[in-house]
C-alpha cells in the first residue's frame, strides 16, 4: 500500500460503516468495562490536574469516547477521518464539536492542547508510520500534555475487505506496549502507565493501554557565569 493511500481507504471504508458501525455497537458502556472505565479516568485525572486545556480524541468514530471525557470534565472534542463518521457523531450530540481530519496532520497550533486520547485509532496506521505520528501527537501537545493510546495487544497485521455487508479496504495492526514505549521515548514522552487487559468475550486480542507525558522543553541557562 503506498505510504498514504491508506489514509483515502480508511476514510471511505469508515464512511460506508459509519451507520451500521453506530447501530451494531450500540454506544459506549463503560459501566460494564471497568478496567476502561479507572484508566480513561486516570488519563482525565492527569489532563485536569496538569492545568486541563482542549482535549483531542483522534479518531473519534461515533463521539462515545468524546462525550464520556466531557463527563469527567474534560474540554473534550473530536477529530475523524471519516466525515461520514463526524457527521454521525454531530447528529448523536449536537452540543459537542466533532472536526474532519487526519491524526498525522492535525489542523492545530504548536502545543494547543492538554491531552489527546487515540482510542483504536492508530491501529489502521502502518507501523512505519507511528514515529511520524507519535511526533504530530507531540507538536499539538502543550508540555506537560497527556497523551493515551488504547489498542489491541499483538504483532499481527491483517486486511478486511467486507465489514457489515459494505466492501471495505481496512488495514489492522495490532501493537505491543514495550515497543510503543520506546516509540513514545524517542518521540519526547515519558512513559506513565502501561496496562494489558485479557480479552473480553467477543474481543480476539489482548487490549493495551498507555498513558504518556509531554517532556518539558530543555531549559537553557544562559546566564553569565
């Protein structure tokens, strides 16, 4: 696949599944999910107590996970790729803001934000790509910024082609934690949490989660000495 014609197959397949996708799952319970419910908790506690700001959840799909951050208090808005998901996602809650775009080119200022929440989003990115990402993930950040990524847990990558009766062109990669930490390291993030969950019934994976800091910039010393 050449390195971004990935992105036009993810937008259209999720623009063919956005309804169904919607009505399949049916929302976001994270009653019966608490492992997901304390980290996603975590992650808001991190992101209030470093000063809060704008939270990005890049790859939002149907606006669950955004409107349970703004539940625990987060200035929280979504960003997707697919605009039949966004145009979803602003009809389900019309009182938050929902953004087309790409998560390897956000449409934002240099450290405009106090957090970005990836939730299955970067497993449709090739491998080769993360640092570039991880790196984009770390512009829009503001020091101090929170960053958390939740993924299945593997070194397997596949290919769909028929999702809910649609033809789809969708690329999984699934991720493992410690190289994800390295990633983020070299990227400029300290690593904070990493967390892996047994699959739940239904689920074909292990699911991963990690929860990581923007470094401060290096403070320079200029004074004479």
């Amino acid at each position: 696949m050449a390195e971004f014609d990935f992105l036009d197959a993810t937008r259209d397949s999720y623009d063919a599944l956005a309804e169904p996708y919607a009505e399949a799952f049916g929302g976001l319970d994270l009653d019966n999910r608490p492992l997901d419910r304390a980290l996603y908790g975590v992650f808001a506690e991190l992101v209030t107590e470093a000063g809060g700001g704008r939270v990005a959840d890049v790859g939002c799909g149907p606006g669950w996970l955004t409107d349970a951050l703004v539940g625990m208090g987060l200035d929280a808005f979504g960003v997707d790729l697919s605009p039949g998901m966004v145009a979803l996602a602003r009809r389900t809650y019309p009182a938050l803001r929902f953004e087309v775009g790409s998560m390897l080119s956000l449409d934002l200022e240099d450290g405009a934000l106090g957090g970005v929440l990836a939730a299955y989003s970067i497993i449709h990115v090739p491998w080769e790509l993360r640092p570039a990402l991880f790196a984009e993930f770390h512009r829009v950040l503001a020091p101090g910024g929170h960053l958390m990524l939740v993924f299945q847990v593997g070194d397997e990558h596949s290919e769909r082609t028929e999702a809910f009766g649609q033809a789809v062109r969708l690329h999984w990669y699934r991720q493992r934690p410690e190289e994800l930490g390295e990633l983020l390291t070299a990227a400029g993030f300290d690593v904070l949490t990493t967390a892996v969950r047994r699959a739940r019934e239904g689920e074909k994976a292990p699911q991963g989660y990690v929860i990581g800091r923007r470094n401060s910039p290096v403070q320079r010393n200029d004074s004479p000495k």
